[in-house]
C-alpha cells in the first residue's frame, strides 16, 4: 500500500495494524457494521480479496477498483467501525449469543450460497440446528381458525420427521409453527428481524426463552438493534434460505408470505403451499402459488416426497434405520387411546377445523342435552386432544 494511502492515519498506526492475526470474528463483525457496506458488497469483498482482513489492510485504489465509491472506501481504511464491533462482541458475550461469521464452519452451507448471505449471524442455543434439514414455514399475521390449526399440525408433522422448522416469530402463523415445532424431533429456528436480545413481538417473550433454550434464536442484526418494519423483508431472505424449502400456510396475494415464496424461487429453494377455501382473501396467496407450480401440501409426508434422495434416506435413517420409509402421520398416531362416550362422538362429528362453535351453538345442535352433558363431552375431547377452546369460548376440532 502507497504511503499517500495510508495518511488518513497520520504518524498513527491504522486501527487494523493493532489487532492480531487471527481475529477473523472481529474483522467480519467491524466489515458487517460499516454503514453502506451491506452484505451482498460485503460478500463480494470478501471473495475478492480473501478475507476481512484483507479488505481493511487494501488501498483505497483496490477498494475502487473491488466495486466501493470513493466514500465508501474511506470509512473502511478509517477502521471506525472497530469500537463498535469490540462492545458488539462484548454485549454478545453478556447476552449467551455466539457471533458466526461468513465463511467459518458454523455458518450454515446453503445460506453461504445466497446471493446476498449476512456477513456475521448473532446466534442464541443449538447451533448444530443451523446445519440441519430444516424447512421453512411462514404465512399471515392474522390467521384463520383453518390456518392456525394447519400450521400447528404441519409444523409438528415435519417436526416429528426430524426436519428443523424455520420461521419469522411474528404474530399469527410463524408463532404457531414454532410453538408446534417445539414438541417435535426436529426443533425450531426463530429469524428475528431485530437484535437477539429485543424480542419482537413482546407477548412472545416467554416463547422467545423457550426457543433459546431448546432450539435457536438468529438474527444478522446487531445486539440492540430496534424491530424496523424495514427488517423483516430482509429477514425473510435467511428464513428461506436456511432451509431445503418454503412452506406458505396462508397469505394474501402480495402478503410477506408471498414475498418470502418468490424470494425462495430466487435462491432455488422448493416451494409448498396448503390450499385454502376460495372465498377466503388468506388462501389468495397460497392457491395462487399452487397454480403457478408449488407443492400442494396436505401432510407432511407430501413435503418430505419432494426432497433429494440423500435428504430423505437420511431421515429415514434416523427415524427407522436404513431403507426403512418413514410412516404417514396416521400410520404413527396412537391405537390405544380410550374409547370416546357416545356424547362425546356426536359432538366431535359436528366440529369443523376451520369454524369454532359456541356453547349456544353446540345446545341449538343437540337440544336433547344439557348444558352440562356437552360441557363434560367437551372436556372428555380436550383430554384426548381431540378439540380445543379458542378465544371467546368457541370449540373447534383438531386435525389429527
């Protein structure tokens, strides 16, 4: 490097020059916080000149000539962004969060793959997960009563198959599917589109602690960093790319769930989508997608069919040994549960998925009982998992 080039330290040393060799955490981190950088400039510098390193320590000459404005190229060679990465890395440590950066053996292989991969990932509790066969599962903020009882089951069904389940902890369908995931095999991912250590929503804290704990809370933006609505189209692009797969539960036709799908389509990912009633403006993005080529997705055994054979002989190794097929979800289901009272069979028969049904409702439905035979049936079938209450004291049947 020319000595005109160095003079923005002055008789200084650069900031680079005094740190050590082998701290490619703290370059990446400082190269991910330099504002304008971004991560698909950041990629490409990195490819270009090897290592983060290598980027602080070029001219200002061989940054120009890599793609950065002139500007841009100075706020590199000031290495101001240092500060800020050495209290990220401190408030990371504080918080239990593991810094993964680009190009290092934990940073998942196919979000390496992106055209745009984050440069550095915050990480919070199993991050063997970022490696796994994982699925993503996204859909509408304001779910129905059919979607969120669709992504419960499909998420516990892929779950239950070992399959990882990513999502966006957002409200509606994302918190569905990772409550759900939770009490399968195969764990969850939470994408945040904020710091790991602001949880967004807030009612979603509790879940937040429970994610950690078992599964993972991701982010690429830094320790701190505030829930801007701008974050969560970004977001999406880790959620699909982490996995083999994008899974749309329900969405309007230019809802984020239909952003994520074509996002998807872009990084070659497998796209499914659960078809939804027609009259319903939820279900617009999701049959649309089925029209245009997704998956149509029933069970998770529709989803895990469309999967390479080294994905699939790899569940099926861990679930039943080798060359053994996975079962369906209805060839696992259980076979000794307790007979249900004859009540109870005739109230299940008229509960929907999709449309909850009042106490009132039910007592129009059976006016040969009484209020408290149908609230014993109704209890008998929350016992057995058969039925649930939803809010305002509506029933509706579990798809099982």
């Amino acid at each position: 490097m020319a000595s005109s080039e160095r003079s923005l330290f002055g008789d200084f040393p650069s900031p680079v020059s005094l740190l050590g060799d082998s701290d490619a955490e703290l370059f990446t981190l400082a190269l991910a916080l330099i504002p304008g950088m971004g991560p698909r400039r950041g990629a490409r510098a990195l490819e270009r000149f090897g290592s983060a390193r290598a980027v602080f320590e070029s001219s200002r000459r061989e940054l120009e000539e890599a793609g950065l404005s002139g500007s841009l190229a100075q706020t590199v060679l000031s290495g101001g962004s240092f500060d800020e990465a050495i209290h990220q890395r401190e408030k990371a440590a504080d918080f239990g969060t593991t810094i993964i950066p680009l190009g290092t053996p934990l940073y998942p292989d196919l979000l390496s793959k992106i055209a745009d991969p984050p440069l550095v990932l915050f990480a919070k509790g199993d991050t063997t997960l970022l490696n796994a066969i994982s699925v993503g599962v996204v859909g509408t903020r304001r779910p129905t009563t059919y979607g969120k009882a669709v992504a419960e089951r499909l998420s516990k069904e892929i779950s239950d198959l070992g399959i990882t389940v990513v999502s966006g902890m957002a409200r509606g369908v994302d918190t569905y599917a990772h409550k759900a995931a939770l009490k399968g095999r195969g764990g969850t991912i939470a994408v945040f589109g904020c710091g790991v250590d602001v949880i967004y929503p807030a009612e979603n804290r509790a879940l937040a602690a429970e994610i950690a704990d078992t599964g993972l809370v991701l982010s690429e933006f830094p320790m701190g960093s505030p829930s801007y609505p701008q974050n969560f189209p970004v977001r999406n692009r880790i959620v699909s790319g982490l996995g083999r797969g994008i899974l749309v539960v329900e969405g309007a036709q230019y809802s984020g769930s239909a952003i994520t799908a074509r996002i998807a389509i872009e990084q070659g990912r497998l796209v499914f989508a659960v078809p939804g009633n027609i009259t319903s403006k939820m279900s617009w993005g999701p049959n649309l997608l089925i029209k245009q080529g997704a998956t149509l997705v029933q069970d998770a055994m529709d989803l895990l069919s469309q999967l390479d054979v080294e994905d699939r002989s790899l569940i099926y190794q861990r679930l039943h040994g080798e060359g053994e097929p996975a079962a369906s979800p209805a060839e696992t289901a259980p076979t000794n549960a307790p007979p249900q009272s004859p009540t109870a069979s005739r109230i299940l028969r008229v509960l929907k998925v999709d449309e909850g049904r009042s106490l009132d409702g039910l007592l129009e439905a059976f006016p040969d009982m009484s209020s408290s035979e149908i609230i014993a049936a109704l209890f008998e079938l929350e016992m057995e998992g058969a039925v649930k209450q939803d809010a305002g004291q509506r029933y509706t049947k579990i798809w099982c």
